[in-house]
C-alpha cells in the first residue's frame, strides 16, 4: 500500500470521507456490476448554471478520492430529467411569448428558443454537455426522453405499476389533504396534445402495466407505463432511477434533504439499495437569495470563465460544501490566488498535507506547478495604475519584475492578465473613488515620493537599508513605505496603507505595497504620486 493511500484512508478531507462511506458500502469488494456508480441529476428546464457545474465538480473529486483508496472500477452518469414538463417560462429567454403556447409538454417537445437545437430540453443538454466537456469530466450523459423511450426504464415502470398501492402510499405522507386527492406517482403524457398531464388515475392495472384516466376534457384513456407513455412525478423519478441504475452515489442540494427518505423508500419498493448520499449547502447571489435557473440569478458559468481560469471554479467548488456560499463577481480574485497559493504549497507538503490540499482533489492528483508569479490581486492593481486596454501592457512591468516570465513560459500569468483587465473595466473602474489627502498625508506622500525617486536614480539599496538588503526587492520597498509613516508619526501603519490607497488607487483596500512598487517600479510609483497630489486621477482615467 503507497504511502498516498495511507495517507488518503485516513485523510478527513470531505471527498475522502464520503469515498470511505463509499468502500465500506462493499466491504472493500467490487459490486455484482463490477463497478460503482456515481450519479449527478440535472434539471434542463432553465440555462445550466454553476449549481449544476458543482454538484458534477464535487462529485467527480469524490470518484477521484474513491479511485485513489480502491482499485474498484467507477462510472459517472449526468442524468438529464429531459421529459419534465415546462412548467412555466423562464424569465431570461428570447421571445418567452411564443413558448407559451408549449406549456406543459417535455422539454424535449418545446422548440428551441434559440433556434440552435431540436427542441429547448436539447439545447440545455448540449450547453451542459459542451462546459462538462472543457473541464475535461469523464462522465456518461443519459436522457431522460431516451430512457423512457428506449424501454432502458421498462422494467422499473411494469413494477411500480405492479407496487402501486405501496408506493402511493409512501407519497401520500408527505402531501396535503387537497393534493392527495388528485396525486398519482404516474404522469401521463396525453397521446394527442403531448402534454405531461397531473391527473388522478381511475385505474392501475399492475398485471398488464396499463394505467387508466381522464384527461382535462373528460374523456378516458388508457396508456401502457412503458415506452414512453408516461413518466413518474419527480419524486418517485428519483428513487427509481436510483434503482434502475442501480447508483451507489448521489449528492444534491439542501432544498432536496427532507426528502431524502422518501427518495430511498421509492428505491427500496422498487427493489433497489438506497445510494450513499451528501448534501450540500445552496449557492447565493450577491443578495444572499438562492441561485435559479428559471429567474438567471448568480453568476452563470459563462460568466466566471469570462474572468477566471476553470481551476478557480473548481477550488471555489471545493470549498466548504456544507455552508452556504455566495456566488457573486467579488469572489472570484479571491478564488484564484488562493487556488495558486495551494499550486504553490503542494510539492513542499508531505502526503497527509497533499491529499488535504484542495488542488489534489480539483486535478486528480496530477497536480501542475504555478506560473503565477505575480497575484490576480496585484494585477488588478496594476491594470488600473497603467490604465492598461491590454494584456501587452501589463507584461511590459511583469518582465521587469520577473525576468524570466513570458507568455510561453507562464501560460496562466498570461491568461490571468487577460483575465485581470476585463474584470479590472468591469467591476473595478465603476467602484474606485479617489479622494485628496489632507495637509499631513500630502507631506508624508511627498516624502515618500522623495524616497522612491532616490532609489529610482540610484538604481540600488539605499545605505540605510544595505546592512538588511542585498538586493532591491519587495521588502525593501516595504521597508520604505513603512518607515515613512512611522516618520510622519500615523499611529497605526493600516491608516498609512489606507491612505495609499485612498488617495493612489481609489479604493478602501489594497495590495502589499512592497510587491506593488517592485511590479510597477520605483519610477512609475513616483508619478503617480505627483498626479494624485496634483489632483490628475479621477475615475474617468480608469
């Protein structure tokens, strides 16, 4: 047994801990199936958002967790619950009117808003399909429409038909008074408008598979459970596909947890092992309010990738499952310099430390090195003091300050510029505020600005610092910038800081002012300082 393993089966990492629930389920062996299978459900009856990204993220770092413990074979299956009906109009699609008139039917019967699909259930698939796919997931896609239709769920549908009574009876528990009258575990899909209908039934017939109704005009029909005719309340779809599939996994929201007993008892009358399960907390806009897909809310995948690379997703995925976290644009500089600290830390750390770090969970443990060597934080700060339009621009300083760092050598330092000045034009610029300093702060700025521009001529460690520094640095510019405050006699170094970034970058916060000047240079530093005593930075330059 490796030494990774070791540390792996006794990690407290949160995908190990659930791969552990995993092992045990079999005793260490493989399944009759000769595999163990995940599942993740999805759904399509709005655009894929970054909910639906995690739940397959965190559950493939579970597989991967798994895969590492165990020599046990796995598959993933992303299940599409294609042949709900749509219930209602998303907010956030094109012409909303025409779609209508389609209310009610599968979504793989409602044309495509778009007009780039088969029917709006098949555009929503192939969006979800095409992001899994960049992320380079391994996992198995199936329909719904095609699992009904295909007969794959017949054998499931002929015995709830023959266990209706009792799995009536296990919904009926959990429903009003005024709904039970009217509940059936069976939706037909009427024969001639196509559309899901929620009707009571007259008639099950358990020995032929048949079930009887009325539809909404009265008129009696009598439909087989298999091949597509019907499909089950979502619900009882749950616990079957569970045992359809026979799935050992599957995590889903905290909207879904009460119902947990009941997704297991559908599975267990319908002759299946309930799966192990986990549920995660829900994800929140900026206004603390749950993501949606029908609404648009939160960030959408799309979105985050506009401004950051995957892996950032991926570790702001990792986190924290089991606590509710915002999905907002002021997350996102965060999510990537944390992600390069654990880049960073990880060849340094012994086995415990690596199978704990989230980078091995977010790469499977094929974890690459960092080539950020400078911060998206940082870059940030540099986009707005260059009044950079352009990545170019940025890597004009960057070679200045790591020599050797190029585009080719440092392919994510590259991305994460380009990144760095759409997010800076659009989220940062309309927020800065700069304000002039004071009588004491124009004097400590001055001074300041004296400082650096002896170091700029001199090109060296100033005398009073050679005895500390051998070379020029971030800490020796640190070192200047803190003992300019402590000069001009600010009590508390923090309000020295605020006040460089206050008056220099317009903003309540900032970079290590150490790293900024030895990025941005000495020189540079010390014009714009002279613009902001002059009153030349306003927000119209960012």
């Amino acid at each position: 047994m490796s030494t990774l393993r070791d540390a792996a089966l006794s990690s407290k990492a949160w995908p190990f801990e659930e791969a552990r629930k995993l092992l045990a389920r079999y005793k260490g062996k493989p399944p009759e199936k000769g595999y163990v299978l995940f599942e993740t459900g999805y759904g399509p009856s709005g655009l894929p958002h970054i909910g639906t990204f995690g739940e397959v993220a965190r559950t493939t770092m579970i597989r991967r967790a798994f895969e590492a413990i165990s020599d046990i074979p796995t598959r993933l299956i992303c299940f599409s619950d294609d042949v709900d009906g749509m219930r209602k109009v998303p907010e956030n699609l094109p012409d909303p009117e025409a779609l209508a008139a389609h209310l009610q039917k599968p979504l793989t019967a409602v044309p495509d808003p778009f007009g780039t699909h088969e029917s709006f259930g098949h555009h929503n698939n192939a969006r979800l399909r095409a992001f899994l796919d960049t992320f380079g997931f391994e996992y198995e896609f199936i329909s719904a429409t095609e699992f009904y239709k295909s007969g794959q769920f017949d054998a499931v549908l002929l015995r709830a038909a023959e266990r209706y009574d009792a799995l009536m009876e296990v919904m009926l528990k959990s429903l009003r008074e005024e709904r039970q009258q009217s509940y059936s575990i069976f939706l037909p899909i009427h024969p001639e408008t196509g559309r899901v209908l929620y009707v009571p039934m007259k008639h099950v017939d358990g020995a032929r598979g048949e079930i009887t109704f009325d539809d909404e005009h009265g008129r009696e029909w009598t439909l087989p459970v298999t091949g597509g005719h019907v499909k089950l309340q979502w619900k009882p779809d749950f616990g079957a596909r569970w045992a359809a599939l026979d799935v050992d996994f599957e995590m889903y929201g905290k909207d879904h947890s009460t119902n947990t007993p009941i997704y297991d008892r559908i599975c267990e009358i319908l002759g299946g092992r309930k799966p192990e399960h986990m549920v995660y907390e829900l994800f929140l806009d900026e206004n603390g309010e749950k993501i949606s897909k029908s609404k648009g809310n939160g960030l959408t995948i799309d979105e985050w990738l506009t401004y950051a690379a995957t892996e950032s997703l991926s570790y702001y995925m990792f986190l924290k499952p089991r606590t509710a976290k915002r999905l907002s644009w002021d997350v996102i500089p965060k999510a990537v310099d944390e992600y390069h600290q654990q880049l960073r830390a990880y060849s340094d750390q012994t086995p415990e430390q690596q199978v704990a770090n989230p980078v091995w969970h977010i790469h499977g443990g094929v974890v690459p090195e960092s080539g950020m060597v400078v911060s998206f934080g940082l870059l940030l700060n540099l986009v707005s003091v260059a009044r950079a339009q352009d990545k170019a621009t940025l890597w004009g300083f960057i070679r200045q300050y790591a020599p050797d760092a190029a585009p080719e050598t440092h392919p994510d330092l590259d991305q994460a510029a380009g990144f760095a000045v759409r997010y800076f034009h659009d989220f940062v610029a309309p927020t800065l505020v700069y304000r002039a300093p004071d009588a004491a702060e124009r004097a400590a700025l001055t001074d300041l600005a004296g400082r650096l521009r002896e170091i700029a001529a001199s090109g060296a460690v100033p005398a009073d610092y050679a005895a500390e520094f051998d070379a020029l640095g971030d800490e020796v510019f640190m070192s200047v910038v803190r003992d300019t405050g402590k000069a001009h006699g600010f009590a508390s170094l923090r309000d020295w800081f605020k006040v460089l970034y206050e008056v220099l970058l317009g903003a309540e916060q900032g970079p290590r002012w150490g790293s900024f000047i030895a990025l941005y240079g000495a020189a540079e530093t010390v014009a714009l300082i002279e613009k902001a005593l002059a009153g030349e930075l306003n927000n119209d330059q960012a």
